[in-house]
C-alpha cells in the first residue's frame, strides 16, 4: 500500500462495489469461500514456507492450526450459508394481530479486519469468511510481525478473490492509524488489549461497531485425578496447550496451572518427561517448537526470567538460544504473584505453577485476577464443575481438554472483560458481520380503536 490516496481510491472502489449489491447474493458468496479453498490447494506450499519463515512452525502444527481450521471453517459456512442468509420468523404475542414478523440479517458493509502474528494465515482468514459469508466488502490488515505471511496474503488474495471486494493493506502502526482515520461499519480487531484500546477509541469517532478478540492469563486448574493414565493424558493436554501450538504464544494458549501442593512434584516429573519426549532434552533438538516470533518479544519473555526471584523458582529449562529465538520449554514453581510473569500475559513457553492447599481455592485465585479468555479446568469433580461454571467469568470454560475449543464452530469463540468482547466461528462469525434488521408486518382489516384519543376511562380501564 502506498499513499493516503491509493486508500481513499480502493475505499471508493469497496463502496462501490458494495453498492452494486453483488456481494450480496447467495452465488457471490459461495464463489469467494469456494476461491479460499482453492487458494489453500493451489497455495499449500508457500503457506508452509511463510509459516516456516515468520515462526519456524511445522509444517504439521502449520495444517493443523492454519489451513485445516480455515478449510473447516469454510466447507462449514458453504454447507449452511442459505439457512443462515434467510429470514428468521418470529412468534408474536397475540397483542400484534394481525402481524407477522421476522429477522433479516443483512451485510454491514465496509468491514476492517486486523490480525495478530501469532496464526497469522488463519486468524486472517477465518474472520474473512465470516465477513464474505455475510456479504460484507473487507480491508484485511495482516500483521506485520509476520511479514512472510503478510506478503503472501496480500500476494495471493487478489489473484484468486474478488479484487474489487476484497482487499489486503499491507503496513505497520503507522498504516494501521491511517487506517482507523477512515469510516467502517464495522472493525474486527485480533490482538493486544493495548492496541484494542486504540481501535475503540478511534472507532468512537465514526461509532463504528467492533469485536475484540484480546488476550489474557488462562489457567488451568490441575485437580487430582483418579488413575495414573488419566494423570498422564491431562499432562500431555497441558503440555500440548502450553508447547504444542505456536510454542505458547497462543491467546489461548495454558498461562499458568494452579494444583494442590502435594501433586506439584509429580506434575513437575511428568511435565518434564512429556516434554522430552514430545520436543527433546535440548535447544538444539527442537524440530517440533516454533520459535518465539521477533527479538522484541524475546528480550521480553527472557526480561521476564531477570528477576532474581522469579529465576529462583525456576525448576525446569531456563536456557535460550538468542540466535535461533529459541527459549526452552520451562517451568516456574510459585515465582512471586507480583511478579510480571503473573502479572501479565506470558504469550511464550514459559509456565509457572502456582499451588494450593486444596483445590477448590483456585476459584478464589482466578476471581483475584482479570477475566481471562478461558479457563481450562481438568477434573471429574461434577461439584467443582458446577461451582468453576457458578463463581467464576471467562470467555470460555473447557472441561478436561486444552485448545480444542477453537475448533467447535458450534460455540462461540470470544473473550470477557479484558480478553475482548464481541464472538465468532460458524455462525456466529456469520452474525458478527450481520445486522439482523427486525422486520415488522401488520395488516388494514383490524384495527383497536383504544390505541387512539380522545382517553377517557373506558380506555384507561382497556
Ligand atoms: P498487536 O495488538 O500488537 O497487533 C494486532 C494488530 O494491530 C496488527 O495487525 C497490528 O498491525 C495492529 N496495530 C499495531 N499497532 C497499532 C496501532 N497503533 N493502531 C492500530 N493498530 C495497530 O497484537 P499482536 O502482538 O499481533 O498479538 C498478540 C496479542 O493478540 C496477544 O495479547 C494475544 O493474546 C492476542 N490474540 C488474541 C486472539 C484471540 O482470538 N482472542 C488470537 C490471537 C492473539
């Protein structure tokens, strides 16, 4: 993207197309999500790569977490796109009659789409799909944290989407508050509560609508289990949640797990040979981790270690590769709450564990920190259940696995509080860029005559 004017001239040309009206119809959106999974088919190669060089992923995690999730994502959306583009009737109390009325989601507009870097390809595209599925014209933003990505999206999208009604601005900060001058019916943020704050100041200006998918600290509540291969599952659940999906640097990703005093020990021993086994004893041996994404953010998750008490309570890794942005999986035993480690939202490989007397004062330790975006909690105590659902807030709650949540287009994905507001996946990324308009239908062949003057008290006794 060059100058002020070649945005103002591609938002022209959005407003236009929108104003044709074609991306409304049912055979316009189709053929953007259909030209999506060709884009992934055609493209596979270099989405590997760029993964590869703006993260070091695998090219496993990078199908799993990147172009598997969109592919789910849109076969969803094509196989209920005409349900959802209809009409929804709705019953009416029996005051209204004669009536009929409905719901009719119609698109928004001209729609803003910002991306992290942690999943740079898919949290991309799947707000996309939601925003083409509601008929919307889309500015992407893709970040520039990952610019291997960023250039591929802006390379490919036009090549196989619709270039008229759908465009990719490529850019950092700078970009990004030209950006935010302009007026959107709606903006879609995906990053730091820093920058959200930003964007909803600046969408004030236009009242523009906007969800936030923020971040946060999400725990993971450790309870006892009742046998060694349940313990041995719900650790390779941690471990996964914690290493296994862009090494930590996850909104969702485990932050910190609380356990009772008496289990830290053996969670500590079986954290550690599941890591080993999982990724390696050493830095050198880490085929399966990606890396930490940029020198910042290894500075920061390696300043957060230089507190000498924090250091102390280190009791697993603890060593990094400056060159490789490398940082070993490791492991913190009660490092201080005050800490930043406890404070803030680590986004890397590091995980302290914080532990309890008895289990169920996790609640009260959660409740004493900001909302997070989910609390993973691994128990078979149905009571407790009840209890974590009843007195605590999150965006979501996950029983007994980690991650696997971003994957249910049945539920909606979206934080509380400080992790965000606003939802979406499978229908809900549908509503997200909708406007349900409330249709209301009365008839002439009856009429209350109390409705009207002049009042007198047989109206007022009606
Ligand atoms: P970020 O806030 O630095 O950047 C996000 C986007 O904002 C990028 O596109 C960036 O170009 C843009 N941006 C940067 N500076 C800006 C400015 N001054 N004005 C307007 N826009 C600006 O976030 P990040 O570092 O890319 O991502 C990490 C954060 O994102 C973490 O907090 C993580 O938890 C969160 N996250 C949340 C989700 C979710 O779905 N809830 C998913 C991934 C990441």
């Amino acid at each position: 993207m060059g100058t002020m004017m070649d945005l103002d001239q591609s938002l022209v040309e959005l407003r236009q197309t929108f104003r044709s009206r074609r991306t409304r119809s049912l055979e316009w959106r189709k053929s953007q999500l259909q030209a999506i999974l060709q884009l992934l088919r055609k493209k596979e190669d270099k989405i590997f790569n760029a993964l590869h060089q703006d993260l070091g992923k695998h090219p496993i995690e990078v199908y799993r977490d990147e172009i598997g999730v969109v592919e789910k994502s849109i076969n969803h959306a094509l196989s209920c796109l005409e349900k959802w583009m209809g009409p929804k009737k709705t019953r009416l109390p029996l005051v209204f009659f004669p009536a009929s009325a409905q719901v009719l989601p119609e698109p928004l507009g001209l729609v803003l789409i910002f991306v992290s870097w942690n999943f740079p390809f898919s949290l991309a595209m799947d707000p996309l799909i939601g925003a083409i599925s509601a008929g919307n014209v889309v500015v992407l933003k893709p970040s520039e944290h990952a610019p291997a990505t960023s250039s591929l999206l802006s390379e490919t999208i036009p090549l196989f989407l619709d270039s008229k009604a759908i465009k990719v601005i490529e850019g950092g900060a700078e970009v990004c508050e030209q950006l935010l001058q302009k007026k959107w019916d709606k903006i879609f943020f995906t990053g730091s509560q820093r920058v959200g704050r930003l964007i909803m100041s600046a969408a004030a200006n236009h009242l523009t609508p906007v969800t936030l998918e923020l971040g946060g600290k999400c725990p993971v509540i450790l309870d006892s289990l009742s046998n060694l291969s349940e313990i041995k599952l719900a650790v390779k659940r941690i471990v996964g949640g914690k290493w296994g999906s862009c090494n930590g640097q996850a909104c969702i990703a485990v932050d910190y797990v609380l356990v009772e005093d008496r289990f830290a020990s053996v969670l500590i021993n079986s954290l550690q040979r599941t890591i080993e086994k999982f990724y390696g004893k050493t830095l050198d041996e880490y085929q399966n981790l990606s890396r930490v994404v940029n020198k910042h953010h290894f500075n920061r998750l390696r300043s957060l270690l230089d507190d000498p008490l924090v250091a102390a309570s280190i009791v697993y890794g603890g060593s990094w590769d400056e060159e490789k942005l490398m940082i070993q999986p490791t492991i913190l035993l009660n490092p201080p709450l005050n800490s930043e480690l406890m404070t803030e939202e680590i986004f890397g490989p590091l995980l302290p564990i914080i532990t309890v007397d008895k289990i169920e004062e996790s609640i009260d330790f959660i409740n004493s920190m900001p909302k997070p975006l989910v609390i993973y909690a691994l128990t078979k105590n149905e009571a407790f259940k009840k209890r974590i659902l009843s007195e605590t807030s999150s965006g979501t709650v996950t029983f007994n696995d980690i991650l696997i949540q971003f994957l249910c287009d049945a539920l909606p994905f979206g934080g509380v509080g400080p992790s965000g507001f606003g939802r979406y996946h499978g229908k809900y990324s549908f509503d997200t860029f909708s406007h349900e308009k409330a249709v209301l239908q009365r008839s002439y062949w009856f009429e209350l005559e109390a409705r009207y003057p002049p009042w007198n008290d047989f109206k007022l006794k009606f």
